[in-house]
C-alpha cells in the first residue's frame, strides 16, 4: 500500500456547541481517490475545508503529506495551499472581470509566474483551447466548471478537493467532468478527495466514506485499488 | 499578470473607480490649489503689511567713521535683495527756529524725499521717497512738488498757526529759508512736530551737503525662524551664505548696510515681528486647511473603497482559496490603488493648477505661476490621501475568510 498523503487523527472541527465534526481519524493512501457522501450538515464541507488548510481544527491533528497543518501559518498555510492542493467548488468560483486563461493564470501568479502557454495547455487538456479568452460570463456551467479544475491543477498539486463539483451539472455534463477528471488523475496521479451527494459520481472514486452528524458511519470499496 | 489583472479590474468596474478617482482628485486638487495660493496669499499679504511703515532704519554707525551719504542712496537698489526693496526714505533732521504769522518758535526741520524718481542703471524706474514707505499719513493738502514746497506735521502746524497756503521761515546757523506750506499731515506719530522740506534744500540751510541723519527702508521679508534668529557672525560658511540668501529682516539689513558706507541697519522689530507673526499664521491656516481637505478626501476613498471591498470579498476568498498570502493579496489591492492614486495626483494637479488661476484672477486680481515643486507634492498628497484611505479596506480584505464566504 502507497504511502499516505492525508493522516488525521482525533480530528475535530466545533463552532461554539456545535460539533460539526466529531473526533476522526482518516488515512488516504497516495493516488487514491476518495468520496464523502451524506446528509447535508453531516459535516462533509468542514472536513473538506480542513484538508484543504481553509480552516483550522479545533481539535486533534491533521498532516498533509507529511506537513502538519497546525503549525503552519496563516501565510504558511496559504504556501500549502498554492503548493499541494486544488480545490473545486459546487459554485463556479471564477473571477468575473478576467478571461478564463487569465483565471487560470492567476492561479500560476500567486504560485510562481504565470505562463501562457502552460496555462492554455491546462485549458486545452480540459477541452477549453477553444475559449481562452472568454470571461466566465460567456461560458456554460460545465465549462465554467471545467476552467476551475484547469486552475486546480495548473500548479500540478498532489491533493485535489471537490466539494460537490458536479452538484451545479446536469447528467452529460457531469459525466464529461468525471471522465475528465479520470483521465487528468491517470496522467498526474494526483489524489482526490470529493464530496458528493450523487450515488453515481461516488461510483468512479475508489473508496466512499458516509458521515452523519460530524461522525464517519461507514465506509465501502466502490472499486479494487 | 499583476498589470493583467489590475487592467482588467478597471475596466470592468469604472464605477467604484471613478468615486475613488473622483475622491483622489478632489483632494489633490484642493491641495494643490490651497499651496499654489497661499504663496501669492502670502506675498499679496506680505505687501498690503508693508503699507504699515519701514521696517528696516539706517543710522550712522557709531564713532568717528559713522557717517549717511545722500549720493549712496540709489545703491540700495543695487543689492542682492534689490527686488525685495519696497521703498525708502532719506531723513536729515535739524534744530531750526521757524518764523511764522505766529511768532518765533524752536522746532525740527526734516529734509527728506517725497516722490522722487529714481534711475539706476540696468534697474527699472521708480519713486522713492515718504509717499511709499509711509503711505498711511494723512495729507490736508498735497504733497510738495518744487524745492521751496513743504509739508508740516499738524501739531506743529496748530502751534505756529499756519495752514496750507502760509509761508513759514526756517532759520540755523545764520542761514534761513522760506517754505510754501502745501499740505498738514496726521501721522498719529512724532512727526507731528516736524517741518518736512526736500532734503537738498534742509541741507544747505543746515550746512550738512549730502549728509544723511537716517534712511527708513521699508522691504519685503519673510518671517524669522529659529535658524534667522542665529548670530550671523557665529555661522559657518554654508549657513551664513543660506542665511544671506533667505529674506530675513536681517539679512535684507544686512545688504543694505554693506551698500551705504559708514552705516548700521536694524530692522524696526515692532513692524518686523509682527509682521512675521500675521504671515505665519496665514501659512498655518493654509496648511491646517490643505491637511484637512486631504483628510476628508482619505475619508471619502476610504468608505469607497470598503464599500467596493464588501463586493470585491468573494473574489478575495478565491485567492485566498488559490494560495494568495496576505502580501500578494496586499500587492494587489496597494498596485490599484497606486495606479489610481498617481492618476489622481495627475488630474487633481491640473486641476487645481486651474483652481488655483482661477481663485488667484478673483480673489487677488492677479495670476499665479505654480512653483515646480507643486506637482511632486500633489502626487504625493494623491498618494498619502489613497494610501491613508486604502488602510483599513485593506486590513478588512486581508481578514476575509474564505470558508465563510465562499460557502455554497
Ligand atoms: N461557520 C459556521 N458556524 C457555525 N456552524 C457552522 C459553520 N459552518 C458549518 N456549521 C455547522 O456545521 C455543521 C456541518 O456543516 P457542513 O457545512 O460541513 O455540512 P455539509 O455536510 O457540507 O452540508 P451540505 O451537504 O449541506 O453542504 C452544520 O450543522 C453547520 O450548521
Ligand atoms: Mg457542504
């Protein structure tokens, strides 16, 4: 089994009396690809937020790739966040005043220096080589959603987080930024954890885990890895 | 990419923009208005001051050697501060017994210019003489215009009875003269008690050709500070050439009393402080006004820019989200409003170059030429109004919270 990329253990998220995510301990192995499911409010954002070093716990320890976040700093914490993960949300979150490359480009500015033509490449690879000057206004939803994951993974991060990334599609095009996602991860071999209320984008991660009221309740294999 | 994106920003959101730009100009418009004047003001000020009397009298210095010659008097014009020089006076005072309708009694006789022209080479014209340096006399009469004229102060003139029209002797050492009375004037002062006649006739009816008892000077200064108030004769070289070339009292004294052979300059302190004290406030006042006008154009770009700021959060928590730290997201919103603040400083300099013209032609009656260093400073008032304005938008962005704004 490949080494792990997220450990946590005792991991705890409360505000104030609500505990939105009670004492947990989860290990996501290198490569692999994992989903959160359950009900809404069962604390699938906050844990997400945490991985993605948004948010900070209120308890228990939490390492990515071998960092602990908790002792990072609010700038150290923003240097992980442009160095190891990807995050995509269920909102298109895309500056409006910018076209889609410069969206992507921003991405390489806060990381490094942006580069044109890695960033047009980025959009080529999710099928945008078309619409590179196109502000976000003038784009679809999947195709908004479709720039946000060239962002993402502009920087080539090992971690890449969902939170309902699909939950704004319809079926086709959800399909699309599934198999597109596939295939950006066999080529990278980056990890991905996403959050989903879709029994059938469950179905391409390799492992799903349930939560209910902060708590993990259960977890299944959808596939052998 | 930084350019990329503050271009695009812009563009794609005038209006916010344009009430900060508006709020920049404004302020530096102001400023640069107030500063353009207030040099004007205070010269204009300077010269309506100077209607109070001479402030700088030249005696023969003391001892032997100390004498006041008539025929060095155009020198005055001649010196460093030439231009500066508003006007002066020559005195030669004398006992003399005047002899009137009246009687006989004992008085003082002044010799003195009243309006004389004066040519200097490579200097223009001009008249010199009590008419400039002590335009608040009041006259009953006219003011003497041929060599046997003369004006005599009003107590005197109540004592020995005469009136314009009279005649009047003087006589000293058995010489003696006749004047024409011309004209009586009020000063409120000691010249009351004097008989004023052209100054070559009072020197040969005194025996003393091309003697001088006093010059009053009456020149444009500026206030004393604490660097004028040093003994000239204890500074170094550079300090003493900075203080030669600063239009102190003293200093302007000072030139005059090289120029005039065998004399001693002090500036009249009772004209000269109080003089320094009125134009001090005035600049006080400008400046107290300028920092307040830039004070409240900072309020205004401030409460602009947090309300721009409050819309702008989502797209902070995204780049937060994307891994921007607090000094890239500062570097952003300090590059806009940079580019905004220097554009503004631009705008708000021609602008208030402009006002200042305009307030300058109504207000004064004259034109103004901005001093060079105007433009610097309105750019950087734009820069200290955006600057001061962007603080707490700016402590507000950095505080966003992506998790909390971005939720879905
Ligand atoms: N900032 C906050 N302050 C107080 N309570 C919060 C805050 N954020 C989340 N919570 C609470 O924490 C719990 C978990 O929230 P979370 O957003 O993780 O749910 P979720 O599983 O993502 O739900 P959904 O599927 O609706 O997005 C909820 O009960 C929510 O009310
Ligand atoms: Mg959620």
């Amino acid at each position: 089994m490949a080494a792990a990329i997220i450990e946590t253990s005792q991991l705890t998220r409360s505000y104030g009396d609500i505990c939105a995510l009670k004492p947990l301990d989860l290990c996501v192995p290198e490569g692999e690809w994992l989903t959160v499911m359950g009900h809404s409010g069962s604390g699938k954002s906050t844990l997400l937020n945490l991985l993605g070093g948004l948010d900070r716990p209120t308890g228990g320890s939490i390492s990515v790739r071998g960092t602990d976040l908790a002792t990072l700093s609010e700038d150290g914490l923003a240097r992980f966040r442009r160095d190891c993960v990807g995050i995509i949300f269920q909102q298109h979150h895309l500056i409006p005043y910018l076209t889609a490359l410069e969206n992507v480009m921003m991405s390489q500015y806060f990381h490094s220096v942006p580069d044109e033509a890695e960033a047009r490449h980025a959009l080529e690879r999710v099928g945008l080589g078309h619409r590179l000057k196109n502000r976000p206004g003038e784009l679809s939803g999947g195709e908004q959603q479709r720039v946000c994951i060239a962002r993402a993974i502009i920087n080539s991060p090992r971690l890449l987080l969902g939170d309902e990334p699909t939950g704004n599609l319809d079926h086709k095009s959800t399909t699309m930024v599934m198999e597109l996602l596939r295939d950006l991860r066999d080529e990278d071999r980056f990890s991905i954890v996403m959050v989903t209320h879709n029994q059938e984008v469950a179905a391409w991660g390799d492992r799903t885990i349930h939560m209910d009221d902060g708590c993990l309740v259960r977890e299944e294999r959808t596939k052998g890895c | 990419m930084l350019i990329r994106i503050l271009k695009s920003s812009f563009l794609k959101r005038p209006k916010p923009v344009l009430l900060v730009l508006l709020s920049i100009v404004m302020g530096s418009a102001v400023a640069t208005a107030f500063l353009g004047i207030s040099g004007e003001l205070s010269h204009k000020m300077a010269l309506e001051l100077r209607s109070y009397g001479a402030n700088i009298v030249l005696e023969p210095a003391a001892g032997e050697a100390g004498s006041l010659k008539s025929d060095d008097l155009p020198k005055i014009k001649t010196i460093f501060w030439k231009h500066n020089i508003v006007g002066f006076a020559p005195y030669l005072f004398g006992q003399v017994d005047f002899g009137s309708a009246a009687g006989r009694q004992r008085g003082v006789v002044a010799g003195t210019w009243f309006g004389r022209p004066l040519q200097v080479p490579g200097e223009p014209d001009s008249i010199q003489g009590v008419k400039v340096t002590a335009p608040w006399w009041e006259l009953d009469g006219r003011w003497p215009e041929t060599p046997d004229e003369a004006v005599i102060g009003a107590a005197l003139a109540k004592r020995l009875k005469v009136a314009p029209g009279s005649d009047i002797t003087a006589a000293a050492a058995g010489k003696s003269r006749t004047f024409h009375i011309v004209g009586v004037a009020s000063t409120g002062g000691f010249e009351e008690e004097q008989l004023f006649a052209p100054l070559a006739e009072v020197q040969t009816l005194l025996n003393k050709p091309g003697q001088l008892s006093r010059v009053l000077v009456s020149a444009l200064t500026v206030p004393m500070d604490d660097f004028g108030r040093k003994n000239p004769s204890r500074m170094t070289r550079e300090e003493y050439e900075k203080w030669y070339c600063t239009a102190y009292v003293t200093s302007v004294a000072k030139g005059v009393e090289e120029v005039m052979g065998g004399s001693r300059a002090k500036p009249i302190w009772q004209i000269a402080s109080a003089e320094g004290a009125l134009l001090k406030k005035l600049e006080s006042l400008m400046l107290l006004l300028t920092v307040l006008a830039l004070f409240s154009a900072a309020c205004a770009v401030s409460s602009s820019l947090m309300a721009a700021m409050a819309k702008r959060s989502p797209e902070i928590a995204l780049m937060k989200t994307m891994g921007a730290d607090r000094f890239q997201i500062a570097a952003i919103f300090l590059g806009e409003t940079l580019v905004i603040s220097l554009l503004g400083g631009l705008l708000g300099y021609l602008a208030g170059d402009r006002l200042a013209v305009v307030i300058s032609r109504t207000v004064f009656d004259s034109t103004v030429t901005s001093p060079l260093w105007l433009f610097p400073t309105a750019i950087g008032a734009a820069l200290v109004v955006a600057l001061a304005g962007s603080a707490a938008p700016l402590k507000r962005a950095l505080a966003v919270e992506p998790v909390r704004v971005l939720k879905g």
